[in-house]
C-alpha cells in the first residue's frame, strides 16, 4: 500500500510540475520537480538512506535554514532572490541526500511560498511532498492551509468549494497537532460561519478563546486586512455567533464583560444592544452590573449610558433607568444640549413602552424645552427635524393612553410652532 501511495504521488507530482515549470522561468538550478520525483521513485523503491547521508542531508538543511534566516536582513530584491536561490540549492541537496527529510520539503514549500520567484502552486506541491512523507509534519499541514485559504476566496465572495474542503481538512490537522492554535481556530470559526454550521463555528470559537494568545495576527491578520488573534477579538465573535443561535444569556455574558473590560469597545456595545432585545428581565439584570462598571469608567459615553437604561427597564427597574438618564442629561444640559435633550427622548420612550404615559409626555416635553422650542414661537430650522420626531413621539402616546383631545392639542401646538398647517395631518 505504501508503495501505491508513493507511486501515485510520483505522478501527481510530475504532472502538477510540468505545469508550474510553465508558468514560472527556468532557473540557475536544476527543476526541483526532477529531484522530487527521483526522491519518491526511491521512497517507493525502498532504497535504503546511510547514515552519512542522513548527516549530510541535516547539514545541507541547516545550510539552507541559516539563509532563509539572512533573508530576514537582505535590503534589494536582487539580494532577496540571491539569497533564496542559495537556500534553494541547499534544500535541494538535502532531499537528494536523504528522499525522506520531510522537513526540507516545508522548507521549499515556504520558500516558494514567501521569495522570489513566488509560486503557489509549487508551494502546495512541496507540501504535499512532506505531509506525505511525514503525515504529522506541522509546517506543511500549516502552509496547505493556508494557501487553499487563500484560493479558497474566503475573503473575496463565493467560496471555491474544493479549495475550501481541502482548507478545513488542512486546518484540522493543525489542530490535531495544536490544539490551541489560535490562526487554525480562527479560520474554521470563519468557513463553517460561511457554511451556515452554527454549532461548529462556536465550538471554533470556543478553542479560539482558550487558545494560546498569538505574537502576531499572522496570515489570519493578512486575509482580513488587520482583524485580531487575540482572545478578545474571539471573544467577540462569539458572544455574536451566540445571540444569533438564540444562545442569549451566555451571549450577553460574554458580551456584558466585554463592554466592562472595554467601554469604548462600539462594536460590543452595539452587540450587546442586540442581544438584550430577546433577553428576559433575568438575562437583562446580568449585563446590569458590568454596565455600571463601564459607565462609571467612561462617564461621557452617551451610548453606554442609553444601553444601561435600556438594560434595567428590560430587567424591571424602570426607576433605576430614569435616575441614570435624568442625572446624565442634568449635567449634559449645560455643555451637548443636543445629547442631553435626546437622553430625554429615549427615557420617554422607556416610560411609553411600560404604559407611563404621563412620565413620558414629561420626559419628551423636557426635551422640547432643553433643546429651546417653546410653545407659540418658530423653531429654529436646526432643530426642525428633532421638534417633529419629538411632536409625534408625545401625540402618539396619547392615542395610546386613548386622550384624543390632548393629541389634538399637541398637534395644533406643532403646527403653530413648525409653521405648517399641513404637518400631523393625517394624526388629526
């Protein structure tokens, strides 16, 4: 079986080179395809590798290392391709001394990979070579991974259905061999997200967030144009992959301790606005305490300060809601009136939706005045807009509090101040 495997390799290999060797030019060097199909063709014919030249194999990829390594300091591309030419021929050697040295073969793989002449194709060959070879080689699950990401159109619309399949497979070695590899995690989370799997893409997720924290962001942070490894950017992604499997109380857990951790964090605040609007009063008092923290933390934060008034009205503590409002928009009334009068419009819309109607026609009037639009006078043209959303916000609540008579009073009062009898026509 084994020399099955390797003989249909050869042919996959031979065909897979001839077809690089068009599309890339001829180089100073012999074709790598020529040596790795003398390689495997020994492989499958079980040729025996001497110990000297297992020696010599080491010494030519630790010769070929140390000048993958210089090319961290060459300053030209001619210096950049001298140096992956010379690492090349190195490598070359390593795996005519010994066919089995899967580790020469990553290294090739990455060349051809990160230097001059690139060539993906190669790359994904040459990692073939050394997983094959060596079926727990780390390096070449790694970089098949990640370039059948990349051809896999991840990023970039319609997914490559056989580019991804060959991804995942590659990615979950990875995590075979690393459990808590952040980028594999990551990537996973990311293709069953695409392929509407929700309950694998958390459990991604889950390993994500317990995963060892990155150095970097890596080739995760290159596909996604700067996006994160670090566990707070999982921890994000899944407290929304969370609300959106209906899992609400662990989402607004997690969620809840992201905006504590971070109150600046918009993108967890909004999230975590979301996720409360399914929670019950029981969910809803959880993000309470965490939102005291953030707000106490960064007291400027008018969104912070409008989600903690919405979390305790929907956890019942509809008092608790309108102290925080009230005190925010008393000291904002003097510097951001704007903010101050809408910190009224939304402690009127709490009220309104528990049937206060009368503490919401206060709260929305409050705003009115705040933001200086009287009862006869007309109003500024730049506050035109907010007088109308503010006018209709009280006529509407008393059609519902069923006082017809005090909306017609609302709406003659909007009309005499906006200056335009055919405004709240259809509301008379």
């Amino acid at each position: 079986m084994k020399n099955k495997l390797f003989a249909l390799a050869v042919v996959f290999i031979f065909s897979g080179w001839q077809i690089a060797a068009a599309q890339t030019p001829a180089q100073p060097t012999p074709p790598i395809s020529e040596t790795i199909v003398k390689n495997v063709e020994q492989i499958a014919a079980k040729k025996p590798v001497s110990r000297q030249q297992r020696e010599q194999a080491y010494a030519k990829l630790l010769e070929g290392q140390r000048h993958i390594w210089n090319l961290r300091n060459a300053r030209s591309d001619a210096a950049l391709a001298s140096g992956a030419l010379l690492a090349r021929q190195s490598l070359q050697r390593a795996v005519e001394f010994d066919p089995t040295l899967a580790e020469a073969y990553t290294a090739l793989a990455e060349l051809s990979k990160n230097a001059p002449p690139y060539n993906i194709e190669e790359a994904i060959l040459l990692a073939n070579v050394a997983v094959r070879i060596d079926k727990n080689n780390f390096g070449g699950h790694l970089i098949l991974g990640q370039l059948y990401t990349f051809k896999s159109g991840l990023n970039r619309g319609t997914l490559d259905a056989n580019q991804t399949a060959k991804a995942i497979v590659e990615w979950q070695e990875v995590v075979r061999l690393d459990s808590r590899n952040a980028e594999a995690h990551a990537f996973l989370s990311e293709f069953y997200g695409r392929a509407n799997q929700p309950t694998e893409k958390i459990a991604e997720l889950r390993s994500w967030v317990a995963s060892a924290p990155p150095l970097g962001n890596g080739f995760y942070g290159r596909i996604f144009r700067g996006e994160s490894l670090a566990p707070e950017s999982a921890s994000l992604k899944l407290g929304e992959a969370l609300a959106k499997a209906g899992q609400t109380r662990e989402a607004v857990e997690i969620l809840s301790l992201i905006v504590a951790d971070e109150p600046a964090n918009q993108e967890a605040v909004e999230l975590l606005s979301e996720a409360v609007k399914s929670a019950d009063e029981t969910v809803s008092a959880v993000a309470v305490e965490s939102l005291k923290q953030a707000v106490y933390a960064n007291p400027e934060n008018t969104s912070l300060l409008v989600l903690l008034a919405q979390v305790q009205a929907k956890a019942g503590k509809i008092d608790d809601a309108a102290i925080v409002l009230q005190n925010a928009s008393s000291e904002l009334t003097a510097t951001d009136e704007n903010s101050a009068a809408n910190l009224q419009t939304v402690l009127g819309d709490i009220f309104a939706e528990k049937n206060r109607f009368d503490d919401a026609v206060k709260a929305y009037q409050n705003a009115l005045t705040i933001r200086g639009i009287g009862e006869t006078e007309a109003v500024a043209p730049d506050r035109r807009d907010f007088a109308i959303r503010v006018f209709d916000k009280i006529i509407e609540t008393y059609k519902k509090a069923n006082r017809p008579n005090e909306a017609k009073a609302v709406i003659d009062r909007a009309r005499l101040v906006l200056r335009k009898s055919d405004l709240f026509a259809e509301k008379g």
